[in-house]
C-alpha cells in the first residue's frame, strides 16, 4: 500500500476529522448563514444600480475576515492536547493529515461561503425586484442609470473584483494556514496583527519605491507589479505605467504562485513538528 497517499485511508481520516467537529462546523455554518443574512439587509436596501455594484464588498467584508476565524478554529485544535494526539496519532500519512485541514478550512469554507452567497444574494435579488418605488425614486433611478432590476452576482457586470483583491484573497488561506501551524501561543491575535503590520509596511514602502523610482512628489501606492496611475509634469492628465506584456502578467503569476506553494509548504512542515 502506498505510504504516502492513499484515497481510502484519506477518505477515513477526513470523515473522522468531521465527525470529530460536526458541532463547531455546523454552528459555524448557521452563524455564516446569519451574518450574510445581516449583510443582505444591509447592502439591498438602496437603488438598483447601486445595489448591483456594491453587494460585491460584502463578499471581502464578510469573507475574509470569517475565513480568517475558521481557518484559526481548524488549526487551534491542534492546540488542544487530546484532541491534538487523536489527530496526529492516526495511522495516516503526515500529507493525509495536512490534506484534511486544507480541505475543510480552504475549498471547504469556499465552497459553502460562495453557496450560501448565492442563496442570500437570491434573496436580496428576489427583493430588489419586487420593490415598489415612489416616483421621487424612480426619478433618482432613471438618473442613475435606468434599471429596475437586477440579475444574481454571478451574472452581474460587476461579477469580476479588481485584481488586488482578489491577490489578497488568494494569500489570505495559506499564509493563515502557516502561520497558525507555526505559532501555538496566542496564534489567533499574533497572527491579525502580524498581518496588518504586514500590509501597512508593504503600503508604505512600495509607495515609497513607486516615488523614488518615477521621481515624483506625491505617495503613490499599489500591490507590487499592478500598473501605478501618475500625473503628467504639467498636471494636465494622468498617465498609467505597467509593466511590458507578457512579461507583466509572467512575473505576476510567477510570484503568487510560487508564493502560495511555499507558504503551504512552510504549513505542512510545521504540521509535520507538532506531530514529532
């Protein structure tokens, strides 16, 4: 038998994991279900138009900082001495382990963050639609734009986030993953502040490379690779600076990618400690 990766013995151990925190998974799910819930209230309330615009934010409002919180529970369990030795002392492979914890707390999480969405986002469509306006309304929607309705997210024109988000969003799993394997103590504040620090230093010294480089007085600041929109000399119009084609988009997936991979490589060997 292969002793590496096996898909029944897999199946076993990620079947007991779930058995093991049915009740926090499924808790878990009834308070995502009411805060997007909330988030529908919140975000279907105004116009049409800008409605379709804005319930996007509530996708990154809600989804990484929640992501954030069940990546944390996933990996805290570990922390805990019986259940960590339960765990760990399966007669599985240390890559089986791993594959269990980023299965429920990556594709998991998405995968019932995005089904959820979807009912919610029905919800909030269903209402948008079956609004009754008052002329004074109808007067600020057609000055809007026109529309009286609106389709699901994921036929919407605003379907697609800007890039920095979605980078963000792409990092946000496994540099969590790691970091949460590799600190013990206090993981779950060591951690949210280690990544706010993170940000505003990655802020504040590209936008202070984008100065020196283009020799230009104002703070520039965008994610590392994304085009930098600068004033002309003379203030009469913008210009937007990139990077050559295809070597811009080469560089950029390069980077993340190889990012990514090593970050959930640090993950599966600070794993692989807790289990010696």
């Amino acid at each position: 038998m292969n002793q590496t990766f096996s898909i029944s013995r897999f199946g076993r151990v990620l079947y007991k994991y779930i058995s093991n925190n049915r009740t926090q998974l499924l808790l878990n799910v009834a308070l995502l279900t009411g805060i997007l819930l909330i988030g529908t209230l919140l975000f279907y309330r105004s116009f049409p138009i800008q409605t379709d615009r804005n319930r996007m934010l509530s996708l990154f409002l809600f989804g990484w900082p929640l992501w954030y919180v069940f990546t944390w529970q996933q990996v805290e369990v570990l922390n805990n001495r019986e259940q960590a030795m339960g765990y760990l002392l399966q007669p599985a492979s240390q890559l089986e382990k791993f594959l269990a914890i980023w299965l429920v707390s990556g594709i998991g999480f998405l995968i019932m963050f995005f089904g959820l969405f979807t009912i919610t986002d029905a919800v909030g469509v269903a209402y948008v639609n079956g609004r009754n306006w008052n002329p004074e309304e109808l007067k600020v929607i057609r000055q809007a734009g026109g529309t009286l309705s609106i389709r699901p997210f994921y036929q919407s024109n605003h379907v697609v986030p800007p890039a920095q988000m979605l980078v963000l969003t792409a990092l946000l799993h496994p540099f969590c993953l790691a970091a949460f394997m590799f600190i013990n103590r206090y993981s779950f504040s060591v951690v949210g502040v280690l990544i706010l620090v993170m940000l505003a230093v990655g802020y504040f010294i590209n936008s202070y490379m984008l100065t020196w480089f283009l020799n230009t007085a104002e703070p520039l600041s965008t994610l590392p690779f994304e085009r930098a929109i600068v004033e002309s000399p003379k203030g009469m119009a913008v210009r937007k600076l990139d990077l050559p084609q295809p070597l811009g988009d080469i560089i950029r997936y390069t980077t993340g990618i190889a990012g990514i991979v090593l970050l959930y490589i640090i993950a599966f060997y600070s794993l692989k400690e807790r289990e010696v």
